[in-house]
C-alpha cells in the first residue's frame, strides 16, 4: 500500500513563508492524485490543494489561491505545497493525502483519499 510522510511545518511570522513536503512510499504507481487539508483547533477538516498525477492539474481553495502552491517531484515520489505571505488563520495542522482512485474523484472531497499522513503543524503569530 502507500505511506505518507509530511514535514516541513514550523512557527513563522505573518507574510512569511513555509514549504511542506509529503514524501510517498510504498505503491507509489497507483497514485493517481494527491491532496493537502488543514485543520484548525476546534474547526472542520478543509481543502487546501490538490494535484493530479496523469498531466499535473492543480487545484485550490479559495482562501490560499494566489498564494499556496502545489507541486510534485515524481522521481522523489514526494509533493510540495509552497505557502507564501501567511496569515494567522491559516494556523492548522496540514495533512498530505493520496488516491489510486480517478473515477469519482473531486479535489475538494476528503472521502475521495484513502490514505493519509500523520500531519505537521504550521503555526503563522500575528
């Protein structure tokens, strides 16, 4: 099966920046998308980003659009999520989330990911 590993989380300033990783192992082929959600203390799970893997289509919510950004290094089976000019509330823990699965899929759909990371926590003061 695939196993996710997420880093890259830590505590920055306001309109600072921060890049995530989610490295891939296991039965990488089968991957077919991956996700980024975050959830904040108290707060429903949200989307954040997404990229497919046949042609690399991104996706984003539109709270981060125009500032995060999703990207893949195939060869390290590991997806990047660039956040730049962060903002107090994007202050969540960020998990990293895959699919072998394309029929169906919606980006923004959590049920749509069968596995998923342990998440990291990105912490942005004021």
């Amino acid at each position: 099966q695939v196993q996710l590993v997420e880093s890259g989380g830590g505590l920055v300033q306001a309109g600072g920046a921060l890049r995530l990783s989610c490295a891939a192992s296991g039965r990488t082929y089968d991957i077919y998308a991956m996700g980024w959600f975050r959830q904040a203390p108290g707060k429903e799970r949200e989307f954040v980003a997404a990229i497919r893997f046949d042609g690399g289509s991104t996706y984003y919510a539109d709270s981060v659009k125009g500032r995060f950004t999703i990207s893949r290094d195939n060869a390290k089976n590991t997806v990047y999520l660039q956040m730049n000019s962060l903002k107090p509330e994007d202050t969540a823990v960020y998990s990293c989330a895959a699919t072998p699965f394309r029929m169906g899929w919606e980006p923004h759909r959590a049920y749509a990911y069968g596995t998923w990371g342990q998440g990291t926590q990105v912490t942005v003061s004021s």
